[in-house]
C-alpha cells in the first residue's frame, strides 16, 4: 500500500507548496498535486500572484520529479478558453 501526500487545489496560494515541504519524505510514497493552481475569487487582476505561483510550483517540481500533477478545471479553461469563475483575462 502505498502512502500518497496530496496537494489540493492551489489557487494562487504558493504557500501550499511551503507547507507540503515540511512534511517528511519518508512519511509518503507518492505526491499527487490535484492542480487548479490559478485563479482565485478578486484576484484576477493581480499578475504578482500569478508569477508568485507559477514559480513556487515549478520549483517544487524540480525538487519532487516524481510527483504527479493533475490538470484542474481553472488550469484547462486557459488552453479551452473557457472562463470558469475567478478567471483572469
């Protein structure tokens, strides 16, 4: 049985990554990152959050190449030009 350290939708808050880092390799087999790393609700226009994000995400999957990472449904509306609620023009 394997143990799966999940990281649930972001949403613009790098933060997340921070916290899942403190949590000790050898507590987990595998970690699954569920997406949704854009958008949130009045942020829309706020680029720094964006980047912010962006960068911590990609930094965290350099440091954990085995991790899995899930399309969520605010990160496909971008490729879909779909606006789902909190997305940014």
């Amino acid at each position: 049985m394997s143990r799966v350290l999940v990281i649930p939708d972001v949403h613009l808050k790098p933060w997340i990554f921070d916290q899942a880092e403190r949590i000790t390799r050898d507590s987990y087999d595998v970690i699954i990152v569920l997406g949704d790393l854009v958008d949130d609700w009045g942020k829309g226009n706020d680029i720094g959050a964006y980047k912010d994000t962006l960068e911590r995400a990609a930094e965290f999957g350099k440091e954990h190449t085995q991790s899995l990472w899930c399309y969520g449904n605010h990160d496909v509306s971008y490729l879909w030009d779909a606006m789902e609620s909190g997305y940014s023009v």
